[in-house]
C-alpha cells in the first residue's frame, strides 16, 4: 500500500470519528440550546457556541472525508510524487501523530466553548434569579477549562510537529 493511499484512509477515518463523536453530543447541545431559547429573556447568540462548536467539529470531519489529499498535501506534506513510493514507518507515524493532534484540537476547542458557554448560562440564570449575584467559579469549571487547554495544546503541537516528533523518536530508538 501507498503512503498517499494509506494517509488518505487515516484521514477518512479521522474524519468518520469526527462525525460519529458529534452526532453523539449532537442532541445534549440542541437540548441546551432549546432550554436557552425558551428560559432565558433575552438571550443573545453567545449562548449558542456549544452547539455552533459541535457543527463545526462536524464540518471538519466532512473536509476530512471529502478532501484527504488536500489534507496529505498541504498539512503533511506528503508530496504528489510520492504515490508510487513504499509505505515507510516514518511517514506512517507522521500521518498517525498528525490526525490524533488534529483530533485533539477539535475536541479541546468544541469542549472548551461548551464549558465556557456553560459558566456563562450559569451565571447568568443566578443574576436572574438572585438580584444580580453571580455565582462562584466552580472547581469542575477550572478542572474542564485546563483540561481543554491541554488537549487544545497538545493537539496543535502533534499536528504542526508531527516531523519533528518522528524524528525524535527515531533517533531515542537509535
């Protein structure tokens, strides 16, 4: 098997993840979204950022699936010419660490606005109800906000410095 075709499946797949990890959470955002519509007064579009972080993961699988080569190409570098090439290990281990990067961004940015769009409904429904009071930062919020931080983190670096990892590892393997 080809380089190009190989990295072509990982992407789809990367892709199919995407889209089955969204239709998953897919109807605990359009509750809240529905539960905002219909409590809060005056809400604003902000509210909605869950739900517009959940289609845009969705998106992103779709572009995964309908345009892998451009993803080899542009973002892994794997040249046109190289389709006729063997499959090497060292190309194997870029597309894998730069999909899971990929994964791990998407799923930090979409968990990242979901906690944020959640403090801030929080908040806003203690305002409401307690005469303009808000509600303490809670510890779970923190916890979810680095926790997200991390992944968003972790995941650029895998995808951007997939190269450069690879070669780390060959040389610690010796």
């Amino acid at each position: 098997m080809e380089s190009k075709t190989l990295s072509n499946l990982i992407i789809r797949l990367t892709g199919l993840c995407l889209i089955v990890a969204t239709l998953q959470v897919l109807p605990i955002r359009l509750s809240h979204a529905i539960a905002i519509a219909t409590q809060i007064e005056h809400h604003s579009l902000a509210e909605y950022i869950p739900l517009v972080g959940a289609l845009i993961v969705a998106l992103v699988g779709l572009a995964l699936i309908r345009f892998p080569a451009v993803v080899a190409s542009k973002v892994l570098g794997i040249a046109p010419a190289d389709d006729q090439t063997a499959l090497s290990g060292d190309t194997l281990e870029r597309v894998a660490l730069s999909v899971l990067g990929a994964y791990l961004f998407v799923n930090g940015t979409a968990d990242l606005s979901y906690t944020l769009c959640k403090v801030f409904l929080y908040n806003h429904l203690d305002r409401q109800m307690q005469f303009g009071e808000a509600t303490r930062f809670m510890s779970a919020d923190v916890g979810f906000i680095s926790s997200a931080a991390v992944q968003i983190v972790a995941g650029s670096f895998l995808s951007l410095r997939s190269r450069g990892l690879v070669a780390f590892l060959r040389s610690m393997r010796g």
